[in-house]
C-alpha cells in the first residue's frame, strides 16, 4: 500500500516555474517507478511524464518535454517535477501516481494522490 500526497502548485505567470513534490508512505515506495499526470478543465486525464523505480529511466509526454523534468529521492519517499517555461496550457491539476512498471499508460498506475492545481497565468 502506497499512499501519496501532491504539493508546490500553485498560481504562476507564464514563462514562470513551479516545482511539484509527491510525498509517499510505505517502505515500498523504491519498488514502484512514479508519474505525474494532469487534468485541464473538461478534458481527459493525460501522462505527463514517469520514472523508473531506480531514475535511470524517464519519459516525457512531447508537450513537455524540455521544459519539465521528474526526478527522485527514495531516501526521502518523494518525487518531484520541476516545470519550467511553463505555459498558460499546462493550468491543470496534476497528480503523481505509482505503478509497478514505468509506463505512459493511465491504467498501469494502481495508487493516486488527491492532486494539486496548478495555474499559469498569460
């Protein structure tokens, strides 16, 4: 059981950053690779980006990439987004999830935060 907790959104102007925090419970959480997703108003849920269990491995979601980077801290059971040049587009609520295999697929993550909003202003 893995519980995970979003924080670091937030109200932000474009071209600004934000950094995300997902924090998780358990002693299991190295055995899971991580990833973030988000939800824009009145559209689906999208990947956004996810890492591997050990960090060796990343993937990006192409709207992203460049501009946002996951990592890591197993010491400390938290992984964490940096988004950079951010755009009015990314307005969402993002949520970080984990799963036992490192995916771009929704379905393969079994636990979920509750999300944190973030909104980038033009």
């Amino acid at each position: 059981q893995v519980q995970l907790v979003e924080s670091g959104g937030g109200l932000v102007q474009a071209a600004g950053s934000l950094r995300l925090s997902c924090a998780a419970s358990g002693r299991s959480f190295p055995n899971y690779a991580m990833g973030w997703f988000r939800q824009a108003p009145g559209k689906e849920r999208e990947f956004v980006a996810a890492i591997s269990w050990g960090g060796g491995i990343t993937y990006y979601a192409d709207s992203v990439k460049g501009r946002f980077t996951i990592s890591r801290d197993n010491a400390k059971n938290t992984v964490f987004l940096q988004m950079n040049s951010l755009k009015p587009e990314d307005t969402a609520v993002y949520y970080c999830a984990a799963s036992s295999s490192t995916s771009r697929a929704e379905y393969e993550y079994r636990y979920w935060g509750q999300g944190t909003q973030v909104t980038v202003s033009s």
